[in-house]
C-alpha cells in the first residue's frame, strides 16, 4: 500500500486511498477472482486497480458509499476483463511431460533411432511430435508456439535433414 501512497500528494487524499484499500480490497479481489479463476491474475488486477484509484482518488468524495462502490467495483471489473482478453490474445499452453524434453530410449536403439538423435533439438521435436506421437502440424504449431506454415517448413526441413542424415548412415 506504500507504493500507491506515494502516488497521492495531500494527507486528506492518502486517508481517502487507506479507507479504500482496507474497505474494498477483498470485494474487488473476489470479484476479480471470479473473472479470471486465478488467484495471481486477480491480484495483478486489483492491483492496477488500485492504481488508477489512487490516480483518480480526484474523483472521490466519500470513500464509503455506495456511489464509491459502484466506482471501485467497475475499475477492478475492467482491469480483470483487461488481463482475461490478453491471455486470451496470447493464448499459451502448458508444456507436458510428454511434450516438454521429449525422452528417446537409447538403449539398443537402431540406425534410424541413432540418425534422429543426431538431429538438432528443434528438429527431433518435430519429427518425435509428428511421426511418433501422432500429433497434427496445427497441434504442434500451437504447441511451439509458431504459425501452421512455420511449423510445415520445420517439418520439411526435419525430415529433409533426417534423410540425408540416413544417406550419410548408409541406411538409404
């Protein structure tokens, strides 16, 4: 609360926010809780909540009343629905086990198993994902966070390279 003090310049404003803060603060975060089912983007959002309070604490009359309310509630209604859009444009998923340092058994291996070893982690990624785990070009695009044609290149590119690696092998 210390930060958000030194926002504000007069002793009146910095009791006014102190009031806020103490009355409001489990209200907005239950009810940017409630928007974004995370308890650490719900905080983020009542924290910039609080800042453009304590830039707009101008604005405030009576730090308790139902008109105030009204106004804390909708600011830290906005800056939950603000983070929610983000992730939604950024949209991420989270990496498996299965997907996240892919694990080759190298015990016994074969020649083909040996070639795909030798290909740059990138590559390897592509051809585990596509051809041993059955995964789509647009799953592993969203995956690797890439475009579907960034993702096609890199599986040409992969089995290109796994081809002339199997050349040099002598196994084509």
């Amino acid at each position: 609360m210390l930060i958000f003090l030194q926002m504000i310049e007069t002793p009146q404003e910095k009791s006014k926010f102190e009031i806020l803060y103490q009355q409001y603060r489990n209200l907005m975060f239950s009810i940017a809780r409630q928007i974004l089912k995370n308890d650490q983007d719900a905080e983020d959002a009542v924290h910039q909540a609080f800042v453009k309070i304590a830039e707009n604490i101008k604005k405030i009359d009576e730090p308790i009343s139902p008109q105030t309310k009204s106004y804390v509630v909708t600011i830290a209604e906005n800056k939950a629905i603000d983070i929610y859009r983000k992730h939604q444009r950024h949209m991420t998923i989270a990496l498996t086990e299965e997907v996240h340092g892919l694990e080759v058994n190298t015990e016994g291996i074969g020649d083909l198993a040996g070639c795909i070893l030798k290909l740059p982690g990138r590559y390897r990624e592509m051809i585990l994902l596509r051809y041993h785990h059955g995964y789509s070009i647009q799953e592993i695009a969203k995956m690797m966070g890439i475009s579907v044609s960034a993702a096609n290149k890199l599986n040409q590119r992969a089995k290109n390279r796994l081809r002339d690696l199997c050349r040099e092998e002598g196994l084509i």
